[in-house]
C-alpha cells in the first residue's frame, strides 16, 4: 500500500477509471508504462489485471492496481500554476533537433522531483527524474528516439568549483 501511495503522490497515475466492476488506469512507474487494474466481483473476489512482472507471473495485487484504486478515491486536486503557461505560439525559444534530422519536433521535459523533496534537500541528496513528452506520449529522457550525448549527462548539485 506504501508504494501505491507514493506512485498517485509522485502524479505517476496517468488515468483511472471505475466502471463497476471494472478499475481500470494507466501507470508510470519504473520507466515503463503499466496497463493496471482490479476486476472487483465482491469483496472477496478481487482479481488483478496488471501488466507487471508481480501480476503476471505471482498473481499478486500490485501496488499499480492499487494505485489506480487510491487515485479513483482520492483523484489529486489540481493546483492553478504559480506562473503563467505561455503558449507554444506565443514564445520564440531555440528547438534542438537531432543531426541530419529535417523537420523539427517539439519536445516538452517534465523534471519529476521526489515526494521526499525536503529531507532529502536537508541531507544534500536529491534524485530528480526527467521525462520528456514527444507527440503528446510521455517517456524516459533516454528513451528519445535518436542519438544525443545528453542521454548520458550526470549533474551534480552543489556544483563543483573547477
């Protein structure tokens, strides 16, 4: 249950949907995507739907399912941005493309910080994820299609006085 919370806390729930006796939602977690789920017969007939290494082959409730169970709950409250969204119209920024590629291609990053954030600033140790979005999908950084020396960039904060 500990690891279903941290997954809707982290925004990992893509969707979630309850349509008796079907739960059924998408999850992000581990670099991948999950296709997860509960057929709820009666509260003693439960059966797990995700398409995890855990559900398939051990037949155990997964902490996706049970994720896409707490996000229909409790669906996370959507906060008004700090600042303003501009629109991709509006804004004139430099696009990066990939050698010998013609045509450009929006590419959206998401730095994903962890539910920790304060304690793990206290102790100097912070573990920030990046997802970028291409084509309204959402995926690891290192999954981009094409070849960038940026899939290999460590950064280190504070940084080094060199």
């Amino acid at each position: 249950m500990k690891a279903a919370r941290e997954l809707v806390k982290a925004g990992r729930v893509a969707s979630a949907n309850y349509d008796p006796p079907l739960l059924a939602g998408d999850v992000h977690a581990d670099a991948k995507r999950y296709r997860a789920g509960l057929r709820i017969r009666s509260a003693s007939d439960v059966e797990n739907l995700c398409t995890c290494r855990e559900a398939r082959e051990w037949g155990k409730i997964c902490p996706h399912s049970l994720a896409v169970g707490l996000a229909v709950l409790a669906p996370p409250l959507k906060a008004a941005p700090a600042v303003p969204l501009v629109q991709p119209a509006e804004r004139n920024a430099a696009r990066f493309v990939s050698l010998g590629e013609s045509a450009e291609r929006p590419v959206r990053l998401h730095f994903i910080l962890p539910p920790n954030f304060a304690n793990a600033w206290a102790r100097g140790q912070i573990m920030v994820c990046l997802e970028a979005e291409l084509e309204n999908r959402r995926m690891p950084f290192d999954a981009l299609p094409g070849k960038s020396d940026l899939h290999s960039t460590t950064l280190t904060w504070p940084p080094s006085s060199r």
